[in-house]
C-alpha cells in the first residue's frame, strides 16, 4: 500500500511528537502484522505525545468537533473507545486527564437509546482491594473556596430513584462529612416542594437502631430539632410491638421532658389510654426527693380530676410511717381559707358523706359515752372515736349511733 506524503518521513524520535499528521484529506489506512489496526502509533521517544491533534480556529469557521468517533453499525457488540493503561504505582496523571479552561460544560453524555436491563449508563467497575484513603473510585473536588456553584447536580424527571447506593460490604452507605460553622448550613439538606410527599424514609428490617443521632459536643446545642408550623403532629410515633413507644435515658442533670406550651384553650399533654389491666400514667421514684409536683402560678385550679366511672378519682396505697396526705397552706388574707373544701352532692336516694372511715382509724369505744343528744332527735350513743392530732396533742372525734 502506498503511504500519503504526508506520512512518509514521520520521525519517531521527535522530542515533541511521535508522529505528527498535518491536512490530510484523503483516506488514511495503515496496516501492521503485529497489531490488527488500520492506525497504530508507536512512540520510541521519553518525552512528547503519542498523538497530538490541535486546532486554532475561531467559532465562525468551524461546524464540526475536533475529534469524532462514530459507531454506525447497530449489531456492532465492541466499544466505541478503549483505553488499556497498565502503569502502576504513583501517577502524575490518571490514565484518562482532560484540562479544561474554558467556560463551556467539561463533558456531557447524551443517552438517546433506551438501556438494556440492568445496563448502566456511566459505569465505573473495580474487582481489586482498595486500601481506603481520603479519596475513591469517583471523587469530585471542588477545591476554591469562593465557589458557590453544585459540586454534583442530579435531575431526575422520572419516577425511578434519583440516587440508589446498594451497599453491600460492611461499611456505611453514605458518609458526610462537613466543616461548615454557620448554624444555617446544613450537612445534609433535604428540601421537597411536594405538598403529600415526604421528606425522608427509614426503614430497617434489623434488630439495630433504625436512626441514631450522636452528639459529642458538650455544649448546648440540639441534637434534633424540629419546626412544624402547620396543624399536624410535630412527631407521630406508631409503635406496633410491645417495646416502649418513647424511651428517654437521662444521665444529666436535667429535665429529661420539659415543655414549653404557649397555648391557651387547650391541654398540653394529653395522655389517651385503653389500657384495663394497668395504668394511664405511672411514675415510678426512688429518690429522695419529690415525685410529682404541680406549680401552679394562676387563678385556676392545680390540679383537676374528672371521673364518670364509678371508681374511686384518687386512690392512695400508703405503706409507710409518713404522712398519707401533708396539705401545708401559707396565706395571708383577710378572707377565709380553706385546707380542704369538699362539696358532696347525690341526687340519689342514698346519704351523703364527707367521710368514710375504716380500720385503725377508729378509736376504742370507752364507758360511760352515751346519753349525748343530736338535734333532739333521739338519744346518741357514743361507739368509738377518731383521733386526731393537732399541734402535737391528741383530740378525740366522738362517733356512734342515734336511738
């Protein structure tokens, strides 16, 4: 075959270039034993290009790219472009290096067909052991720190996902690390304009914790912070196994709920509970301090129970020497005060009682107690008394039978 003049003399100990083409307009078809291609370039020199291709002509006088590679055959099952690199060790470059200092896009690939099942589009692939480090198979730096413009910018007008990461290994799936200080830039953002869709799913089929949130700075700062301004729940929780619905570990010396309720014609807990056998609200305490307290600072009542059921409102299992109920009342008012105000209705048939007593409340019935007489209707015989003691000293409350 006949070579074109142009590549007759082609030097290939060029410090500059190995083979250099220049206004070739004919078909060029080179042919080699050793290696089955219609152009093949072999550099011999240590420095300079393999193949160099260069154009400096302004927009207006090209319609065409600078390089073009064209797969026309449809049953064609080979690459487009194949790049074998088998350096190893540290490179000054990558195999594949592209230096761009214009204001165009870098690279853009345009996905006209319809993919085969589970074909990818971009595909990075490695089977070797990566020794970890500060980098990966795909690492994008965005080095300036006057940039504002995406590091990564995904479109996604489908249904499918946007990002899928189907971590496999023993490793976190997604990693984020962040260095921002202003207290409105977030590591992790995540903003949807949807009025029904949600802005984030959980879901674990484990026996570990769905979602932990760690927080090693001792400084005040929230661990997890929620805004809702609409009328929905700030947080529903739908607890389906016999786990507790909230369990909260409170190792400092603190509140371990505290509420801060600006609202005024509603409740600001309200505990609903079906429950038969057990309690609606139970606290246990084994310090030394108080249990429960209610500090009430306005007109209204400090506590408030309503009962329709036909059991007793409050119940009190007291087994100790203290005090059953200590109702200690500090006023200073010209009007009169009251510890304890009962107001006993029964529209019923039956009697009505202050109170009831039973057991070791009552006295031991002593001689000589009768013949008292109560509203002169009949003759009141003493049957016992009910102690009582008032600064110290015992009083009797004589109790018994009218005849």
């Amino acid at each position: 075959m006949a070579y074109p003049a142009a590549l007759s003399a082609v030097s290939t100990g060029d410090t500059i270039l190995a083979a250099t083409i220049n206004n070739i307009e004919t078909t060029v078809g080179i042919t080699d034993a050793m290696f089955p291609a219609e152009l093949h370039i072999v550099p011999t020199a240590t420095t300079g290009y393999g193949l160099s291709v260069t154009r400096n002509l302004a927009a207006a006088s090209t319609d065409s790219p600078l390089i073009y590679f064209h797969q026309d055959h449809a049953g064609d099952d080979q690459s487009l472009l194949h790049l074998v690199d088998d350096k190893t060790g540290a490179a000054t470059y990558p195999s594949l290096y592209y230096e761009f200092a214009g204001t165009g896009g870098l690279a853009e690939f345009d996905i006209n067909g319809v993919l085969s099942t589970d074909v990818n589009g971009f595909l990075i692939y490695s089977n070797a052991v990566q020794n970890g480090g500060a980098r990966g198979l795909f690492s994008v730096n965005q080095d300036n720190a006057s940039s504002t413009g995406r590091a990564i910018y995904i479109n996604n007008d489908g249904t499918g996902n946007g990002i899928l990461i189907d971590q496999n290994g023993d490793g976190e799936g997604l990693v984020i690390t962040s260095d921002a200080t202003t207290a409105s830039k977030y590591a992790l953002n995540i903003n949807t304009g949807s009025a029904t869709g949600r802005v984030a799913l959980f879901h674990t089929e484990g026996v570990a914790s769905a979602v932990v949130i760690e927080k090693t700075n001792v400084g005040a700062g929230t661990a997890l912070s929620i805004t809702n301004n609409g009328t929905g729940e700030g947080i529903l929780l739908t607890q389906g196994g016999a786990g507790y619905g909230l369990e909260i570990a409170q190792n400092g010396n603190n509140s371990a709920i505290y509420i801060d309720s600006a609202a005024t014609s509603t409740r600001t807990v309200q505990i609903i509970s079906t429950a038969t056998s057990a309690q609606g609200l139970y606290v246990e305490h084994s310090g030394t301090g108080t249990s429960q307290r209610i500090y009430n600072t306005d007109a209204g009542y400090g506590l408030q129970i309503e009962n329709t059921a036909a059991d007793e409102s409050i119940m009190i299992d007291h087994n100790n020497i203290g005090a059953v109920i200590n109702i200690d009342q500090d006023v200073n008012s010209a009007s009169a005060c009251y510890g304890l105000q009962m107001n006993i209705a029964n529209a019923g048939a039956g009697l009505e009682y202050a109170f009831k007593f039973d057991g070791s409340e009552k006295g031991i019935t002593a001689a000589g107690n009768s013949g008292f007489v109560s509203n002169n209707t009949g003759t009141f015989t003493v049957v016992g008394y009910i102690r009582v003691d008032v600064g110290g000293s015992e009083y009797r409350i004589p109790y018994g039978t009218i005849a």
